[in-house]
C-alpha cells in the first residue's frame, strides 16, 4: 500500500475514526517509513494547536438578541431587514449621495443609471457587508493594501 | 432555569414544536455558541457570524413544524442551517467586496482563534510562546483552505461530531467528509508547517 493511503488512514485515526482491524498495519508501516511517521507527528501538533485555541465564543448579548427578534416574530411585528441593516443606513446615503454625483457627471439620472435594478438591489452590490459608517470606508482606501 | 437542564435537546424541541416560547429560548441559548462558531469559522467575520446567528434563529422557528428528530438531530440540523447561510453570506461578502475594491480580499482584524491560557497551563513561558505563534499562524492558513474543506475540518475539531454527522450537515457522502478532512488537513500542514 502507497504512504497516500497510510496517511489518510492517520488522519482518520487522529478523527477516532479508523476501524480497528486497519491499526496493525498501520502501525507496523509508521514503524518503518520516517515520511508516514513525520506526517503523524506534523498533523497530531496541528490537531492539538486546533483544539488549544480557543474555541471563539459569542457575546453573550446575542443570544438574547436573537430571543428577543423571534418574541417580535411571534407577535408579527419583525423588520424584513436584519437588524445590522439599520446601522448601514449613514453608508447608504453616502453612496446615495455619490451615486448622485457620479449620474450628475456622466449626464444620466439616476433611472438610467440603475435601469434594470432597484435602487436597493444596487447599493447593496455596493456596499461591503462590515462596513458601518463612512469612517469605514475612508479609513479602509488610506490603509492602502493590508497583509493578507 | 433547572428545569430545563434535564431534557435532552429533542424533549426541548418537542415543547417548542407545540409553541412553548421558553422551550424555543433554551435551544437558542443551548445552540448560539456552536452556530456562531460555525458561521464564524466560514465568514471569518464577527459581524457576519452574528447575522447568520440571527437568520439561522429565523429559519428553525419559522420551519419548526417540518423537523423530524427521525431524521437529524437537531444540532445536525441546525448546523445545516447555519452553513447554508454561512455560504450564502461569503458568496455575497465575495460578490460585493469585488464590486466595491476590486480583487481585494475582506479585512477582519479580529483574530478567529485567541489564546487560552488555561489550554497551557503546565506548559512553560517558551512553549506558551510557541503555541500563541502557532495560533497566529493557524488563523492565516485557515482563510487560505477552500470552504468545504474547512467546513469539515471545524466540525471535527470544534464541535467534535463524527464524519456520519459531518456527512449529513454538508449533504455529502462518508467518504467525501474522509477525503475533505485529508485534503485540509494536507494544506493546513503546507501552509503551517513550511
Ligand atoms: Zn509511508
């Protein structure tokens, strides 16, 4: 059998998913191939690094959040948008402001410049989700590129 | 509430599916911390693993009546759910981050994973540094691995579930879930272990 397959055979064990009958030959093949055995090792310390981290939690405030929309839902009064839509609202009259200018410029208004989509449809194409407040953006455009 | 801490996942849901309120609270408490940790694991964004939360919440309440614990269980379920809009988000995230700075990749500086001191407890001052780098490290090569290979990897070490359970959260076959987790595995350890 190729090392490929012993190693896959090691990913399923570190998984605690690999039949017991498969463990013999496994372990006879670690005892005599350093690349198989490296494998193992590299992969149980990337195993261990995962489950050392933190495992991100929440803000505990969400929970009630989502409580607190489903009782709104039960007496039939929810907003269609989430809640994040109405902290967008200052970027949307930015770009509404600068679509403005730009359909200004280019000498169309705006029904042309959006003529086959709703004016909604467009800004959401626009406007990244994340970003809040116009600060955002700018701050965004003068970090120029960041490491990835 | 100590009355709940007794029923199991699916007597909670049953309570719910008859409309009991306080019933559907417990699954959203119980539930928050792992659909959050999914969705954040695939968006790689705080604010958008909150908004899959909340779409996630919707989706369970407004089609409480369709599940059957027959089927999946109800984390299984659930799970599903928050992947799929996970998806949905990161392709939308894509779509406009494209049309907004051309080619350019999202910025999140908060970092998926943080340190946890108290994994490290016996370990000494230059282990502890290690494995804060390592951490780091991992953070970057898990933006870099394709979704459904990150996906499986994050049900297997977050959540601890099974490939049979994996399998059935991501509609894929058993072996599907073997090869995906080889296949990241493999990246994680090019990307980390140069
Ligand atoms: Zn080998």
């Amino acid at each position: 059998m190729k090392c490929k397959e012993f190693q896959k055979q090691i990913s399923k064990l570190i998984d605690k998913e690999l039949p017991g009958n498969y463990r013999d030959a496994l372990f006879d093949h670690l005892q005599s191939c350093s690349e198989c055995s490296r494998f193992y090792e590299r992969a149980e310390r990337i195993e261990m690094t995962l489950n050392a981290a933190l495992r991100v939690a929440p803000d505990t405030a969400l929970a009630q959040s989502v409580k607190d929309r489903i009782a709104q839902k039960r007496k039939g009064i929810v907003p269609e948008h989430s809640p994040v839509f109405w902290k967008r609202v200052p970027v949307y009259a930015l770009v509404a402001l600068l679509a403005v200018g730009v359909g200004n410029i280019a000498g169309k208004t705006l029904t042309q410049a959006f003529l086959d989509q709703s004016p909604e449809t467009t800004l959401e194409l626009l406007i990244p989700n994340g970003i809040e407040y116009v600060s955002d953006i700018f701050g965004d455009m003068n970090q120029g590129d960041q490491p990835k | 509430m100590p009355r709940f801490e007794q029923l199991t996942d699916e007597q909670i849901l049953e309570e719910a599916q008859k409309g009991s309120e306080a019933h559907f609270d417990v699954l959203v408490e119980r539930f928050t911390p792992h659909v959050y940790r999914l969705a954040r694991g695939i968006t790689n964004s705080h604010s958008e693993a909150e908004d899959v939360v909340q779409e996630t919440f919707l989706r369970i309440f407004k089609n409480l009546d369709r599940y059957s614990s027959e089927k999946a269980n109800f984390k299984t379920w659930a799970l599903t759910i928050a992947r799929n809009q996970s998806i949905n988000t990161l392709a939308s995230i894509k779509r406009k981050a494209l049309q907004f700075f051309g080619d350019r990749d999202e910025d999140d500086p908060e970092p998926e994973f943080s340190f946890n001191p108290m994994s490290a407890e016996s370990q000494d001052a230059e282990t502890i540094l290690s494995l804060k780098q390592r951490f780091g490290m991992l953070n970057q090569a898990l933006k870099q691995i394709p979704e459904r290979q990150k996906t499986a990897l994050l049900l297997k070490s977050q959540e601890n579930m099974s490939y049979d359970e994996i399998a059935k959260i991501m509609g894929v076959s058993v072996s599907s879930v073997e090869s995906l987790i080889f296949r990241g595995r493999k990246k994680l350890l090019e990307l980390m272990e140069k």
